[in-house]
C-alpha cells in the first residue's frame, strides 16, 4: 500500500510564491487539510512551506 502523508494549512503565505505551491497541494484556506502520496515531488512543495504547514502520516 502507497504511504499517505497529512498536510494542514496553519498560517496563511507571505508571498505569491508560498501561495502558488500551496495551490499546487491543494490547500487554499487556514486550517484546510489535504492527504497526498507521499513521494519526492510532493515532500520537496512540502519542504518549501514546512514552517507555516504541519504534516503528519496518514
């Protein structure tokens, strides 16, 4: 089975540039959450936002 990853919204983006990978994860609110493959493409968008996203496995 494909392992899942968790990612929460907590803090809205300072730049257009967190905004639009934010986009790309699906997250568009504060505290909005989307569970996505847990793979390098999606764990390098997470890394680019890590301080204002949590993630936690599913």
């Amino acid at each position: 089975m494909e392992k899942k990853i968790k990612v929460t919204l907590k803090k809205r983006p300072a730049t257009e540039r967190l905004r639009i990978i934010l986009l790309g994860l699906g997250l568009k609110k504060t505290n909005s959450s989307r569970v996505l493959p847990d793979n390098p493409s999606i764990r390098g968008m997470v890394d680019k936002v890590s301080h204002i996203v949590c993630v936690k496995e599913a």
